[in-house]
C-alpha cells in the first residue's frame, strides 16, 4: 500500500533550519570567548544534523526521478518530512568524498535515518520488490526518434514532442529535433508517462551522462555537442562490438580530414528508412543530406539516439591511422584498413567468405 504523501510542512521546515542557524551563532560567539574558532562550532552543529540519526519512524514511499540532481533529490526529502531542510542532503553529498551514483527507482524510507544514511540507501539501489511495481520502459541503443516512438502508446504524440521547438529549446538543446539526445536506457515510471515527460526525462538523462563523459574527457568541452553526438551516432549504427567503437569513431575523423567521402550505410539507410535489407548500388544516388555516398562530411545531424559507449568513442577515438572498414562473415566484427589496396583485399574475402552463406540461405527461401 503507498503511503499518503505527507503534507509540505515549507514554514516550519525553514523555520527549524534558520533556528539552527541562529543557535548555531549564538553558541559561536558563546564559546568563541572560551577561544573556540566560529568556523569550527558551526561545522560540528551542521555536521551533528547531516549524520545524527532521529528517532525511528514511519516509512516513506518516495520515488527518485531519472536524471535527478543532488539539489533535486534533497528537495524531495525535504517535502516528505524525511530530512530537516534539503541543504543537509547536499552536506552529506560533500562528507561521502567519494564517486556517488544515486539509483533512481521507487524506495521505502524510513523517518529517523539521517541525511548519511538516506544517501546510502540510495547508493544501494531500490529494492526489487518496489521497482516490480513500477511500469519499466526501455529504450535500446541505436534508434532513431521514429523506431523510439513505435516502443511507446502514443507514436504520434512522441514524435511531435520530440521535434517541437519549444520544448527543445525549453530543454537546452540546440538543434532542430532532438534525434541523438534522446538517451537509451532502461527508465521506470509510477504510471504511463506522458510522451512530452518521457522526451524530457530521456533528454535530462542525456545530459547527466555528457556531464559525466565531459569530465572525463575535458578536452572535449570545448567541442561542439551536436557534432559529437552525430559522429556517436553512426558509431553506434556502425558496430555494436565495444571494442571496435573507438575505432570506427577514429576512421570517420580521419576521412574526415581528409576530405574524404564517409561513404556509410548507417546513413543511407536513415535516409530511406530501410533499415534490416540489403542495400542496393542504385540506393547510393539518392539525393539526400543524409546519403555520405553523395555528399561530403557529416550529415545534417545525429542518425540515431546512440548509447554512452558510442558517446564516450566520439569523445575519446583510438588512436589509429585506419580510413576503411569492411564487415567480416561473422556479421558482427569488422576488418580495418590503412589503405585502399588492403580494404579491397578484405572486401573479396568477406564475399569469398558470406557466399556459402547467402546460398544456404536463399536454398531454404526456395524450399515449399
């Protein structure tokens, strides 16, 4: 059963909080004429606050938000009467001194745990038992807003969401739609969400994971968004070898320089929304920004919602001299090329290599 959400006591709470201050100050000057430092009397007090646990109470059924910030979450347990005042969560974020991944998801807390220990609990993860009764939308790697769309109940209303203007702006997105910020992942919700909420929390947790890969490459701060997040974004159609996305992000930055053609199915098959067929030769000559046959550089923009590690690739290539790749039989990795000469060597052997295959398959299509 869920708990009746409790009423947002704002007076009192800041009430308490400011008389803490007050208290704080006053014992500050008290003792400062005993010769202990104001700085040191105010640290113990809030530090007391963040890490003293209260009296144990009832429990709280609250749910942490995809992409929640430490302000945010703070916020929430200070409405739910769970902490005196937001700002000792934040506190509690700084004694961790460690990395810190919150898990968002629906928890049970209990009244009394202090702001320490609220930030552990959430550090451990929501129990199974709750996350079961939540409604779990996941959202693959590699999908354009269209194939995304189709995953939810409303398509339409998704897909006008996602390229509504407002809204991208409103979510600090510069670009026309927001194919590419749309970041996959596995989110859960209380009920079905709206598809204008379901856009703003797939763009809000794209967001949070750029923070974290701008930290760790910050030479890439300085780049710009769209650009890498439309090189993630053929990666991510490329391959879905981890090994090899560093790779193939390094092969389109030096074709790239090189002023040559990117040449790539991942953005012949955007342009014509002919995703799990063969391409044909005449495919090539279609007349779309989109076609890197025709036309030279990146497309227009991202072809697809990539996933963190094609992100982290755009980000952080390999450090590789390779202008051609070619997929082996396997169907899954590839063969990489210095030159011309050595792609067109592994080209033949992959048709050496798949016709066997193509001709078994094509005896079992004729079969009655």
């Amino acid at each position: 059963m869920r708990s009746k959400p409790a009423e947002i006591p704002t007076r009192k709470r800041r009430w308490t909080f400011w008389r803490l201050m007050v208290m704080a100050f006053i014992w500050a000057w008290v003792l400062l004429l005993a010769g202990v430092g104001v700085a040191a009397i105010v640290a113990f007090l809030v530090y007391d606050q963040v890490t003293r646990p209260g009296e144990p109470g009832t429990a709280v059924e609250i749910t942490i938000p995809q992409g929640a910030s430490g302000r945010d979450i703070g916020r929430l347990l200070a409405d739910r009467r769970l902490i005196e005042h937001e700002g000792f969560f934040r506190l509690a974020l700084r004694l961790k001194n460690e990395d810190v991944i919150i898990r968002h998801g629906a928890y049970e807390l209990h009244k009394g745990l202090s702001a320490l220990q609220l930030l552990q609990v959430l550090m451990e993860g929501p129990p199974p038992h709750l996350q079961a009764n939540q409604l779990r939308v996941t959202i693959p790697e590699g999908l354009s807003i269209a194939q995304t769309a189709a995953l939810t109940n409303a398509p339409e209303a998704f897909i006008e969401a996602a390229k509504d203007v407002s809204l991208i702006e409103r979510l600090g997105i510069t670009a026309e739609t927001l194919e590419g910020f749309l970041m996959p992942n596995t989110y859960f919700f209380d009920k079905e969400p709206e598809p204008r909420a379901l856009v703003a929390v797939m763009v809000a947790q794209f967001e949070k994971q750029w923070e974290t890969l701008v930290a760790e490459n910050p030479g890439a701060a300085h780049l710009d968004k769209k650009y890498l997040v439309t090189v993630a974004s053929l990666v991510e159609r490329e391959t879905k070898v981890d090994e090899e996305r560093p790779l193939v992000a390094q092969v389109i930055y030096n074709r790239l320089q090189k002023n040559m053609l990117l040449q790539m199915d991942s953005t012949l098959q955007y342009a014509l929304n002919k995703y799990g067929q063969r391409l044909l030769k005449e495919d090539t000559q279609v007349k779309s920004p989109y076609n890197t046959y025709r036309n030279k550089g990146l497309p227009p923009g991202p072809i697809c919602n990539p996933g963190l590690k094609s992100l982290r690739a755009a980000m952080a290539p390999a450090d590789v001299s390779y202008l051609y790749f070619v997929s082996n039989a396997d169907g899954k990795t590839h063969t990489f090329s210095n030159t011309l000469e050595e792609h067109n060597r592994a080209v033949a052997r992959f048709a050496r290599e798949i016709q066997p295959q193509r001709a078994a398959q094509q005896s079992e299509q004729q079969q009655p």
